[in-house]
C-alpha cells in the first residue's frame, strides 16, 4: 500500500525534497542533521532505513525526535540524536555523507558563532560529501531590513535574525575550500522576509 506524501515524507522542507528527487541524497548515506528539531526533515530518511544522526541545543527537540525515531526506525539507537550546540557537536571528523540545517543558521548571534556553526558542520562532513542549508537572507529585501548590530538584523515580519547575502556565501564556499553543488537560489516571501538555499560539496 503506497502511503500517502504527507504522511511517507512528513512536513519535509520543499527545497530539500528536490534533493532526494535529484538523487543526492542516496540510499544508505549516513545523514546529519544540525539544530534537528523535532525531526521535521527526517521522516523520509527514517522510513526508509538511512543512518540518521542528528544535534540541536533543545533537550524538548531532542527527546522528540528520539521518540519519532523509536516509532519510524526502532533499530536506530536514541544516542543517534545528541542535546548539543551545532557549533560544538559530539561527532568525529566526517562522520557524515550529508549534513542538514535548515532554519538554524540564521539564528547565529553574530559573525563568530555563524563561523563557528558553518566550521563544525563542514569538520563533520566526509570529503565528496554535501551540505544543505537553508537560511534568512538580505537578498531580494536589502531595502525592507535594518541592521541592529552587524548582521543581526530586523525584518519587515517584525522578527529578528542573522542575515546573510550572496558575497558572503560564495565567500564561504570559497574559505571553506568547497563548491556549490547548485547556484544560490533564493524565495522572497511578500518582502517580509527571504530565504536561501546554500548547497556545498566538500
């Protein structure tokens, strides 16, 4: 029985959907997903026996996505998921084939800590490996937001984040000695706010 979308892929980020359609996210890749949630993005990858491993700094997100892990892939050990920054995660040196991190970036507190964030998910990361994030930008909105200090900045929704623009992530990619996989695409939502999509070969 073939199981219904919402149900066999979850509420899984539409951009990252369009990875596994592309192929890049294999059968069998272990996957890392940094600042996990509740495990939003991982009912597909779960259901469908990846190696899973996953951090966010929320021991509530944590025991939760132990607990949708327990259900979907009981063979997957609970220490799989980790109560830990994404700056200062407890696995080895490319231990993952993909690392995740969607909506997490742009909650850096400044230019350090987003460094610190971008470093270790990359140090976690196995060479010819991907990372996919997905994050608030200024691009499409640079006159609808106002800096409050560097790069912590207030949107027209009223919220506030870490902003990012195109120079910084090629940047990035560049310092980090990567490549982008796909250009840097971006959706302006009713110019309130932005978001990016940032994807890395190592």
């Amino acid at each position: 029985m073939t199981l219904p979308l919402t149900v066999e892929f979850g509420d899984i980020d539409i951009y990252l959907f369009d990875q596994l359609l592309r192929g890049r996210i294999r059968q069998g890749a272990r996957v890392l997903d940094a600042g996990c949630g509740g495990g939003r993005n991982l009912v597909y990858l779960l259901r469908q026996g990846y190696d899973v491993i996953g951090a966010d700094a929320d021991p509530a997100a944590v025991d939760h996505v132990r607990r949708l892990a327990a259900s979907l892939a009981p063979a997957l050990p609970a220490t799989s998921f980790v109560v830990a920054p994404v700056e200062r995660m407890p696995f080895p040196d490319n231990a993952a084939d993909v690392v995740l991190s969607s909506a997490v970036l742009h909650f850096a507190r400044d230019d350090a800590q987003f460094d610190a964030m971008v470093r270790e998910m990359w140090r976690v990361l196995r060479p010819g490996g991907m990372l996919w994030a997905r994050l608030a930008s200024t691009i499409g909105i640079e006159r609808e937001v106002r800096s409050i200090t560097g790069r912590w900045s207030l949107l027209p929704d009223g919220s506030e984040r870490y902003l990012v623009d195109e120079a910084l992530l090629v940047d990035f990619t560049q310092k980090l000695g990567g490549r982008l996989l796909d250009p840097i695409k971006t959706t302006v939502v009713s110019h309130q706010r932005s978001m990016t999509t940032w994807v890395v070969a190592k």
